[in-house]
C-alpha cells in the first residue's frame, strides 16, 4: 500500500505525490523532526495482507488524497471538511504570489521588499500559512500560450473555412414557390458573366453543384446572387413582369432568410450572402438596411479572420482546397472594395488597409483550376506593401489584383472629395494634392501592358468574359485623376451650415495673373484634367459600340464615368478657350 495514499499510478513514474516528493509528516512529529523532512524517503513497506486478513484501517494521514475511504482512491471526508493543503515554507506573501512578483523578505517577516516599495505596512503583507488556501490566486487570469494558442485558433478558422459547406441548411432549406432549376442556374450564370465577372464564385463549379443536388447549396446564397441578377435573365423578367420585380422577389426571399442567419455561426457561404444581399438592397436605395448587412459581412470576415494571410496556409492543398481558399480571399478583398467605395464622412470604413495582411488574389485561370499562382501583389498600405514596396508594383499582377488596388485609391480620392478637402497650396510639392497625383502616376506607370487601355486588348477580354472588369481598371484610373483634379478647376460656393463660403481664391478657368508660375499650374492642371476626360470618353465609346442589347454595364461605377464624360464636356462648351 501506498503509505501516503496519493501514489495512483501503476509505478513510480505515474504518481501524483505530494508536497514535491518530500517525506510526508506526521501531525504529532515534534518541529525539530520537520527538518528531515528533506532526507530521503524511505524504502516502500511490503505488500500488505489479503482484505480478508486485513486489521481495520487507521485514520488517513493528513496530505492523503483518500480520506474514509480506500487507499488509493479519491474520496471525501465524512464529516464534509476539506483536507488541510500541504505547503512548503512560505517563500512569497499574498500580494505577491497575485502580482506573480519576486517576493524579497527575511524569514517571511513582512513587510517584503515589494510591499515595503509600495507604501504598504505589515498587516497589509501576509504570509500565508500551512493548511491556508490560496484564494487570492482565484480571480487571477490565467497565463495563456500566446504562439500555441493563436496557431490552435487559426487552425480551427481555417478548418470552419476549407471545410466546404454543410451538406444541408435545415433552417434556410426552404425552395418550394421558386422557378424552375435550370432559371435559377440561368440566373447564376448571368450574375458571373454580366455583372461580377472577377468574384468569389466559381464560374464552373458553383452552377455544377447547384445542378447536381441543389439543396447541397446554401439557398441563402442563390437568393442573393439573384437579387442582383434576377433583372438580367429574360426568363425571370417573364416570369415576374418585369426585371425589378424579379430582382425584390429574390431580394426579400434573401432578406427573410437573413433574419435567422444574423446570430449563426459565420460560415464563408453566410458572409458572401450578406454582402452580395447589401449590394443588391443598395442598387434599389435600401442605403441603411444594404450598410447594416455589409456591417454584418464585414464582422463575419474578420470572425474568420479571412484578413489575415495565415488563414489561407494549406497543407497538402488540393484543387478543391486551393479553389476554396481562393474564393475566401476574394470574398475579403470585395468587402473590403465595397467598403472603400461606398464609404464617406457618415460612412467610415470599416477595415483598414494596415490591418489586412492577406495578399491580393489571383487570376481567373489558376482560380479555376485550383493552382496557386506564381506570386501575389499587395495592395499598398498593408503590412506586407509596407516590408516591402515591390509587391505593390508585382508584374505578375492579375487582373483582381490591379482593380482592388485602383478601387483603393479611388476611396481616398473620392472620400477627399466628398469632405470637400482641398490643399490650401496644390503647386507645392509636400500638399497633398501633388503627392496624391505622384502616387497614382507611379502606380498607373507600373502597371502591366495587358491592364492599359487598349481597344485590342478590350476585343480580347470580352472573348474571355472580363471586359466589364477590365473596363472597370481602365475608367477609374482616369476617373480618379479627374476628380482628383475637380476641386481647382474653377472658383465655387457650396452652403456650409447655411452660409456660402469661397473655397479657393486661384482655379484654372480663373487664375491668378499676378504669379506667373501658379498660372502655369493651373493651366497644366487644367490640360491632365481634360486630357483624362478625352480618353475616358473614348472608352466609354467603345464600351456601347457593337453591344447587344441584353449586355450589361456592370457595376454601378460605370454610370458615374457616363456621368463624368457630360458634365466635364459642359466646361469645354462654356469655356472653350481655356480646354
């Protein structure tokens, strides 16, 4: 028998002993005998009788896990009283030991040195003694390991993200009173070819599967989808009357289902869901209901940490994987776009470029076939651009990759405009003005030929199913020069708390005459400005030459570039010298 009741293991290397394997003490042992506490235990006794033979128990000793009961079983007292804890001298007072402080005395005499530092006196520094519990160690937060534990839970994230969707949605399965399948497919389709032709669905997979066994589908997702692109398909126009009738039909399909989605778990299907639901309620003017879904979406991503690149580390990828990886970063880097487009002074942007450290993603022919891609840029200001710059102007860049970089600096510029900032002194270097236009030029020189305009290279992505989105790089470039350039075209008055105030005292239609050299400046500015108009007319030209008449525009960018081309051709009609 274990002497001290507290050996559980089969042998020595098993035990749980207490008191660090010191000698146990006996309660009546005089305090001399205490200091040979340290000496060596004894050698084990003999194995006891058979129970037959056995005289009845003695009391446990004091320190023995087993108290009325067997030895060698964990028990509790009869009379309901814990055992008395077994301790070493006491090396630390209470405060101390709660501090997780060295704690500096002389023969436990308080005040310790940390205590005595501190202000504090004798009865404010305990000590505690043998057969005290420590109860100010209770409300203490436990020391957790940082590395292991950050690694456990972005394992955990990147297994809830690869790991597909759920075979079926029993709370959002509902698809009775929808049309035909094969409308839905045409629906999907449509989306992927008119609308989002860079985006997080896969263009083959994705309708496959909805073929396949459509209720392996989050419906939730489909309704979303088709919220955007129900008004595209002749076949859902028919059904409904007309496409914005077909489009609120999918739309409040997918706002219902969303109401008992919002405290689920995030998924990668539920986010998607939610975004693509936002952009469809924001296009039919649901501005407060689209900001609160792209809110939850924003939340979902991060609660996956899809802005983080280490969530996309793959062991052992295959092309399933490596095509659902894929599908999550883009998933963050279109929130992330949408955020940055649609954000202004009573709309602040969500997620910042310095919090993100997920790459930017590749093109749509790896994505397809599940192949990670040779590099990936960086979008400028995340950490990765920051260690270092090149990523930004990566040659290899794909075509995703170019339009989330000019979606972000149009955030900056178009945010700058609608707070009205304007650089006090725009011909001075340091403004922020120049050093805004210096960042878009270098950036617009570093891109690559296939990503410049180029009505050759537009016949091609068109071929290809891209065109929209190529069109899209190609007019916000030039969009983001013109409004960039806007504020100094001509002397204004906007009302500003019901008072009209002048803004600027120098403009380019109005210059100043007395300074030869900010005339020079104006008139240049004026040139760039007018310059970008003329070859954003011609691709917008292009754009509605040779276009069918079920062919869609795009996003809703595209309207504004239209936009843009008439109102700045106003100022070369009513100031035709100054063009």
């Amino acid at each position: 028998m274990d002497p001290a009741g507290v050996n559980l293991g089969p042998g020595p290397g098993f035990g749980i002993h207490a008191a660090s394997s010191h000698a146990p003490v006996h309660p009546h042992q005089h305090p001399h005998a205490q200091a040979q506490a340290h000496a060596p235990p004894p050698p084990p006794p003999p194995p006891p009788p058979p129970a037959a033979a056995a005289a009845p128990s003695a009391p446990s000793a004091p320190g023995s896990v087993t108290s009325g009961g067997d030895p060698g079983t964990v028990g509790s007292s009869g009379a309901g009283d814990a055992p008395p804890i077994k301790r070493r001298a006491p090396i630390a007072c209470r405060r101390c030991r709660r501090m997780r402080s060295k704690c500096i005395h002389d023969k436990a005499q308080p005040p310790c040195k940390s205590c005595a530092e501190a202000g504090l006196g004798p009865e404010a520094c305990d000590f505690p003694a043998r057969g005290q519990a420590d109860n100010d160690r209770e409300y203490r937060h436990p020391r957790t390991r940082a590395d292991r534990s950050t690694k456990s839970a972005a394992a955990k994230i990147r297994r809830s993200i690869l790991d597909g969707p759920a075979g079926r949605h029993h709370a959002a399965d509902n698809w009775d009173n929808l049309p035909p399948l094969e409308d839905l497919i045409d629906g999907v389709n449509r989306f992927t070819r008119y609308y989002f032709q860079l985006g997080f669905v896969p263009k083959q997979q994705f309708p496959e599967r909805l073929r396949r066994d459509h209720r392996s589908v989050n419906l939730f997702l489909v309704m979303s989808i088709l919220s955007i692109s129900a008004r595209l398909s002749p076949s859902l126009k028919a059904r409904y009357g007309t496409g914005v009738k077909a489009a609120e039909f999918f739309m409040e399909r997918a706002a219902g289902i969303a109401i008992g989605e919002v405290y689920q778990e995030p998924t990668l299907e539920r986010c998607q869901a939610f975004y693509l639901l936002s952009i469809a309620q924001q296009g039919s003017g649901l501005r407060n209901r689209s900001y609160i879904n792209m809110g939850i979406a924003m939340r979902m991503a991060a609660l996956m940490q899809l802005h983080r690149e280490e969530t996309y580390q793959v062991q052992n990828p295959t092309p399933e994987l490596i095509i659902r990886a894929e599908s999550a970063r883009r998933t963050l880097w279109m929130l992330h776009s949408q955020d940055s487009l649609h954000s202004g002074p009573l709309s602040p942007v969500s997620l910042a470029a310095a919090d993100i450290t997920a790459l930017l993603p590749c093109n749509e022919d790896d994505f397809a076939h599940g192949r990670d891609p040779r590099s990936r840029a960086a979008l400028e200001g995340t950490p990765p651009a920051v260690e270092n710059p090149s990523l930004i102007r990566d040659p290899n860049r794909s075509l995703f990759a170019t339009l989330m970089q000019i979606h972000h600096f149009w955030g900056i510029v178009g945010r700058r405009a609608m707070s009205y900032r304007k650089s006090s002194r725009p011909w001075e270097p340091t403004s922020e003005f120049s050093m805004m236009v210096r960042r878009l030029k270098d950036w617009e020189q570093s891109l690559p030929h296939e990503h410049m305009w180029s009505n050759f290279l537009l016949k091609g992505y068109k071929a290809e199913g891209q065109d929209l989105a190529y069109l899209c790089v190609t007019m916000m470039t030039r969009l983001c020069n013109i409004v960039l350039r806007r504020p100094y075209l001509i002397e204004y008055a906007i009302p500003l708390f019901g008072v009209y105030q002048s803004l600027t005292k120098h403009s380019a239609i109005k210059p100043d005459t007395k300074d030869p050299q900010r005339q020079a400046f104006f008139a240049d500015l004026s040139q760039d400005l007018f310059r970008n108009v003329r070859q954003l007319y011609e691709q917008v030209d292009a754009q509605f030459t040779d276009r069918t008449p079920d062919e869609s525009v795009g996003a809703q960018i595209a309207a504004f570039c239209v936009y843009s081309c008439g109102l700045f051709s106003t100022y070369i009609c009513k100031y035709p010298k100054r063009k």
